[in-house]
C-alpha cells in the first residue's frame, strides 16, 4: 500500500494524566480537493491484525493486571476464562491473544 501521506510525530508531552503528541502530516501529492486552512479528523492505523478472536472491550473483566471474560459453559451459565489481550481496536474490539477458541461464546454485557 501506497502511502498518502509523510509525518512527523514530536515526542509526548504529558497534560494532566492525558499523553499528546504533536503530529505534522504532509500529502505525498498534491490534491486540488484540499485547500490551505481546513481543518480534518484524521485516524492513524497503529497496526492491523487479520484472522484473529476479538471482543467487545466491555467483554473483559480486569482485576489487577489479570484480564478475563465469561464464557457460556451451558445451561445458561458461565465461567470466567483468564485471556491475554493484544490490541484495541478504533472499533472497540480488543484482539484475544489467548484463552479463547472459535466459537466460544462470550458474555458481552451484564459481566459487573
């Protein structure tokens, strides 16, 4: 893939408990649709995984640094899993690493 545009990511600064980053983004072409002054929300793609089990973030249950999610055992009940976690994506789903398998079905509310 072709990228669209060149940046430049300044190191992070600290405001409160909230990181920022100050980000220069430049189109590799020129595009006569973009004019000087407008203004944009941009996403930025961090990374992108393929073929993998994700839930819902409201899914995971955190206690300390452990991480589980409840999966239906039958009989309308459920147990809680440990799981591994990886990335989150802008959709809020978070990518499970380990401790689930296709087709397990995962509690998505009323886990509190």
């Amino acid at each position: 893939m072709t990228p669209l545009l060149r940046r430049s990511i300044r190191p992070k600064r600290v405001a409160g408990d909230v990181g920022a980053y100050g980000v220069k983004l430049q189109f590799v072409k020129d595009d006569a649709r973009v004019k000087s002054g407008m203004t944009a929300n941009i996403s930025i793609a961090t990374g992108e995984r393929q073929g993998v089990i994700a839930v819902p973030e409201s899914a995971i249950i955190t206690r300390g640094s452990d991480k589980f999610v409840l999966v239906e055992n039958g009989a309308g009940h459920s147990a809680e899993t440990p799981v591994t976690v990886g990335i989150t994506g802008g959709n809020g789903l978070v990518e499970i690493v380990t401790g689930l398998k296709e087709g397990d079905k995962v509690v998505t509310f009323g886990n509190n």
